[in-house]
C-alpha cells in the first residue's frame, strides 16, 4: 500500500468513526456498532501508525515499502 492508499484508508475511516460517534451521540448505537467503532478506530492507529513508519523511513533514506502493518496489540500500546 502507498501513502496515497493509507491516506485514502484514513479518510474512509474517520468518516465511519464520525458516523459511529453521530449515533452514539443520539444514543442509536447498537452492541454491533459499538464494536466496530472500536474495529475502526484501532484499524485508525494502525493506518496512522504505517503512514508514520513510511514517512521515517523515507525521510531517512530508507526504503518506505518495508514498513509494515503493526498489530493492534502493539500499536494499542503505545502512549500518546
């Protein structure tokens, strides 16, 4: 995947989390929905996450194809 692919991910993904959050808000989130808004929003940090890793990369002279895809398990671990 590109930057351009990632970036493209990112967007349909912050319109999704918008839209969870919109019915949340309204209290209209289903069980369903409350998971996938967190099946979003860990799918978020790992996109954000390996956009970061190819701008590192490239900005070190570095290869940007081989960053890869974290799992959440660890990109859910990192300290903001």
């Amino acid at each position: 995947m590109d930057d351009g692919q990632i970036q493209s991910t990112i967007e349909r993904l912050v319109a999704e989390e918008h839209e969870l959050w919109e019915r949340e808000s309204s209290g209209e989130l289903s069980p369903d929905n409350r998971r996938r808004l967190e099946v979003v929003q860990v799918s978020l940090d790992q996109c954000w996450d390996l956009l970061r890793q190819r701008r590192a990369r490239r900005h070190a002279g570095q290869d940007p194809e081989a960053a890869e895809a974290r799992p959440a398990v660890v990109v859910e671990e990192y300290e903001q």
